[in-house]
C-alpha cells in the first residue's frame, strides 16, 4: 500500500500548464461506463450515498462520494480502484487514467507488489474527496484515502506480511493534479501526498 507519489512540484504552477477538451470516459468496476459530458455541471446540495467498488480477491474499496458528480471527482476512485485490481488479478486498464508521461511511473507501481508476490485484501476507504481547483484545462483534486483495515499479503501463502506499510497506520491526504486532453478526457498528470489534512 505504498502510496501513490511524485517527486516535488509547484501544484499552482502544473494547473496553469495543465491547461489543454470534450468527451468523459469514467469507469467503476462492474458497472457500465457513464455517458459523456462535454461540460462539467454543478453539484447537487447533498452528497451522494457511499458506494463498494469489488475490486477482486478479497480487497474491496469503499468510496464516500460528494455532491458532485462528473468524470473530474470519479478520476482518482476508478484509478484507485483499477490499479488495485491490476494487483490482485492483472491488466492494465488503470493506465487510462494517466498522462503517458505518468504511465511507467504507475505501471512500476503494480508491479512493485506483482513483482515480489504481493497483494492485498481487506477495505480501503476514500472519503472527503474535494475538487480544489480548475484552471483552465488543469485541475486539483483531494481526497483522504484510508488503508487502516488493508493489509499486504503473500500471494503464496495468503497471509499477512510484515512489517506493514506505514500507510496502513493512519488515512493520508492524496493530492492529484490532473489534465483534460485535447480529446476531452481528464487524466491524472501527477501525484502527492500529505500526512495532514485527514485525521
């Protein structure tokens, strides 16, 4: 459960040069895609009703939605998601989530748990996830992401390895900088993370 993570960036300054749009492509696994959108619509007055993604194995993903709905704050769960699922069960999907300049970044990711035999089980939970920004074609988004009730396995025995990551210890604040193509898609250009801002 290594976090996702980049070197230092200015975020104000990746917004302004992620400026760069039209159809939204998001995905939840097992459900159908959501139709585009051409334009990002405004939030409801209430949140929505928390939803459990089955990611596969024995690892599910609770995610806590906001009011708002549109491909921009689904970008970071289905990530989430399919990069998890590409751990327990394989495939690439999750790399349309990314920027190409992102892809082998993500990609070492997985294979950082496939590689050693590795997986994961248990519950994660993303919860007040937050647009913060949009300038232009560049955008910054939050969201806590607990990993206590997860715990990194053996795919060999099954059980339990140790020492756990230091993420399963407490949520962290994942940050997410994230474009918007010539093609209309967001996709997430690159990531940080903060130990405060989700206790």
């Amino acid at each position: 459960m290594r976090r996702m993570t980049a070197g230092p960036v200015s975020l104000i300054g990746l917004l302004l040069v992620a400026g760069c749009g039209q159809a939204e492509r998001p995905y939840r696994p097992g459900e159908a895609p959501v139709p585009a959108t051409s334009e990002v619509k405004a939030a409801p007055a209430t949140s929505r009703p928390p939803a459990t993604i089955d990611v596969g194995g024995d690892l599910k993903v609770r995610v806590e939605w906001p009011a708002r709905n549109d491909a921009l704050v689904r970008l970071f769960p289905d990530y989430y998601a399919e990069s998890w699922q590409a751990v327990v069960s394989g495939g690439d999907r999750y790399l349309r989530h990314v920027e190409p300049t992102l892809v082998g970044e993500a990609a070492e990711w997985v294979r950082d748990f496939t590689g050693r035999q590795r997986s994961v089980s248990g519950v994660a939970r993303l919860f007040r996830l937050r647009v913060k920004a949009v300038v232009g074609k560049g955008a910054e988004l939050t969201v806590c992401v607990d990993e206590t009730k997860m715990r990194v396995i053996s795919t060999g025995t099954g059980e339990a390895v140790t020492p756990q990551p230091a993420s399963s210890r407490a949520p962290y604040l994942q940050i997410v900088l994230a474009h918007r193509g010539d093609d209309g898609v967001w996709r997430i250009r690159q990531f940080r993370n903060s130990k405060e801002g989700c206790s």
